[in-house]
C-alpha cells in the first residue's frame, strides 16, 4: 500500500505523540522537543535520539547513537517496521533507550 501525503503525516504524528506519553509516563530523566515533525530526545548524559519524517520515500527515519534506522509502515500490521531488519519500532526504541539511558523502556503497541 502507498501512503498519500495526508495518511503519511497523520501516521507521524500518531506514533510520535504515542512516544512522547510512553517516555512522559516514565521515570527517564530526559528532555523531548519536537518541531517540524522531528522528534527529538535528549537524554542526561546529553546522548540523543532524532525521529524525522522523510516524505519523499514515505519513512519516518531513527537517527541514535548506534547508527540510522528507516522505518516503513506496514498497515497490515499497523506498525512501523525497519526496512533492513523487519524490527518494530517500539522494539528498536527499547534497545536504543537501554543503550543510551541505561533503562529499558516498553513501547507497546509500536
């Protein structure tokens, strides 16, 4: 399925709003700012993790510590999945916040 434009930026919203609550609800000591649809996480030890959407191909993209990440979204799932590694969002975002904070954080659902 090809996302128009208006269905592509909703997603983005949704699954960045749907972060910002999961990370508001715990107890991680970090700072989120989010402007022009990028989603920036800036955690204590000044280490960061950038979420952008990239129109163009339709992908919202994971910049972290560990390297870049793009993500596609699969309606069947209603997820968005890494495109070289079939791995969940939510699931990369654990991994990334346990590597960078020292805590694990769920993202259920993503």
């Amino acid at each position: 399925m090809s996302l128009n434009s208006s269905t592509f930026h909703d997603l983005i919203d949704e699954v960045q709003q749907q972060i910002e609550d999961i990370l508001d609800e715990s107890d991680l000591d970090l700072d989120i700012e989010n402007s022009g649809g990028i989603l920036t996480l800036i955690f204590a030890n000044g280490s960061q993790i950038i979420l952008s959407r990239q129109e163009p191909v339709k992908q919202l993209w994971v910049a972290a510590r560990q390297g870049g990440f793009h993500f596609d979204y699969d309606p069947g799932n209603q997820r968005w999945l890494c495109s070289n590694e079939q791995r969940s969002l939510g699931n990369r975002l654990s991994a990334l916040c346990l590597d960078q904070a020292g805590e694990h954080i769920d993202f259920p659902g993503l």
